[in-house]
C-alpha cells in the first residue's frame, strides 16, 4: 500500500520545526517512523503535511546531571540499549528496551516517539510512569515540562498542543543500589505486551522495602500506577507470600478488553505480572523471560 499525498518539509532547528507546526494545518512529525508510516500506508492517518525531525540539531543524547537522566527525543531505541549510562542508572529502561520489537525496529525507533504515540501496550510509557519521568515541550511560548502522571490525556493521545514537539525526557534516577525488574506477557517475542509490570524498589539494610513503584501497562489506556501495592509492600520484607497477597489489588483496575484479551484476563495478567516482576526484582523469582 502507499501513503496519500503530502508535503514534505525537512527543519534543521527546534524553531524551525515549530514554526511550521504553527503554520501549517493538519501536519504530522515523522520521528523513528516506525508508527507513522504504517498508519500512512494503511490510511489510517491522512495528514497534509510531514515534518521530518531527523535533521533537527540537539534532539539526540543521553546525559547524567543532578540526579536526572535526560534523553533526546531523537535518541534512537538503539542507542539506549547499548548505552553503559542507562545500563548503570537505569536498569528498568535497559531491560524494557530489549523487549521492543526487533533490532530493525529499535535501529530506527525513537523514545520520544513511542511516548507521542502512547500506545497502551508500549514499553516506554510504563518506564515513564515508574520513574515519574518529565517530558519536556519546546513551543511558539518557548519551553516547557510536563509530568508524566498528566501526559497521556486520552487512548493515544498526550497533552501536547497541535504547534509543540517534545524535545527530551527526563528520568529522576533512583539509588545506585535499587532494584528493576520488566516482564511482560505477548504472544510472541517482539510484539506489543498483551500487559506488562514495570517495578522499582529500595530495601534498607534489613531487608525492608524502603521505597517502592509498581505500573502496569497494557491494561488500561494508559500505564496504572499500582499505588495499593506500592503502600501494601512498603515498610515489608520482600517475601513471595507478601508479594501474592499485595498483588491481588490489581485485579481491580478497570482493564480494556479488546480481541487479544478480555478485560478479566488482564486483571489477571495484572496480578500474575506485578508479583513475578517483584519477585524478579527482590531474587525470588525466575529470571526467565515471560512471553
């Protein structure tokens, strides 16, 4: 299939880019393309006009400063995998990316992107979630920074304006001793998480959890911050009878159901997940992969 017919425009600058945002109606960003051009294909999206972000100036990098990682829109998946940074500070990021699709895929594909797409069964956006991440906007009114909790707004939809762009994401790092841990379900390797656990968490020197995060992805329009078992765990020892208990909470999130699962299936999945990727995170649990 071919896409329909449109104007090309290929910006060297943030301002640029902007600017024609601003000028011109009923306009798409082409990123990694890794979305975009497939819905192009299929006419599911019928822009006027494509501003093509590649040749942007200052929208690619990874950096550590203050307790902050930030990485650039542009920054393919590819880079992330292979950066020792992430690797080091970030280790629910590395390991959710290893699960986005394939290595053509991530060649190509950028995070800000993924997170513009808001898919609700994409990786990215449930990192986002369990790291509070921010997400900063470049605007005709200059810049700005959005707190994940308020980013996605709708299915597929983040609460930019139609003449803004995101131009970096901001990671609060947690301790250097903290533990990840990203499982997901799919049907095969490289698809889209039917529903996936993404957890975080710090223990004290005697074994209690200090702090924790737990977000569930695919369940909902978007990624569900398990704010029960975050209190419920708080202030434990990790133990798997502990984790099983405080899991059962997420049999309650209001869960969509669509033909690859019912919604009493993800709640499900919800439950199963959470307390696996604890588990994972605490050495209690398997390190195999979940599919």
């Amino acid at each position: 299939m071919k896409p329909p017919p449109f104007q090309y425009h290929d910006p060297k600058t943030v301002a640029e880019a902007v600017s024609l945002l601003g000028s011109l109606d009923n306009a798409k960003l082409l990123a990694g393309g890794q979305s975009l051009m497939p819905m192009l294909n299929m006419r599911f999206v019928l822009p006027d006009h494509v501003i093509d972000l590649n040749r942007v100036e200052g929208l690619s990098g990874i950096k550590e400063a203050g307790g902050v990682l930030e990485i650039g829109a542009m920054t393919r998946q590819r880079d992330i995998e292979f950066s020792d940074l992430v690797k080091t500070k970030c280790p629910l990021l590395h390991q959710a990316i290893m699960q986005i699709g394939h290595r053509q895929t991530r060649n190509r594909g950028t995070i800000g992107g993924s997170l513009c797409h808001l898919d609700p069964a994409a990786e990215l956006p449930s990192v986002a979630a369990a790291h509070d991440a921010t997400i900063v906007v470049a605007g005709p009114n200059g810049q700005r920074e959005i707190k994940f909790a308020n980013f996605p707004v709708a299915f597929m939809t983040p609460s930019i304006e139609l003449n803004e762009m995101v131009t970096a994401i901001r990671f609060p790092l947690w301790s250097a001793n903290h533990k990840a841990a990203f499982v997901e379900f799919s049907r095969r390797h490289g698809d889209f998480a039917i529903v996936s656990a993404a957890v975080l968490l710090e223990q004290d020197g005697g074994g209690k959890i200090s702090r924790a995060s737990v977000t569930i992805g695919g369940v909902a329009v978007a990624p569900v911050r398990a704010t029960a078992v975050e209190q419920a765990i708080t202030g434990q020892v990790a133990s798997v009878d502990l984790f099983r208990t405080a899991c059962e909470s997420c049999r309650t999130i209001e869960a969509l159901a669509d033909v690859h699962a019912s919604a009493d299936y993800r709640q499900h999945l919800a439950a199963v997940l959470s307390r696996r990727a604890l588990e994972r995170a605490t050495g209690l649990g398997s390190q195999a992969a979940v599919h």
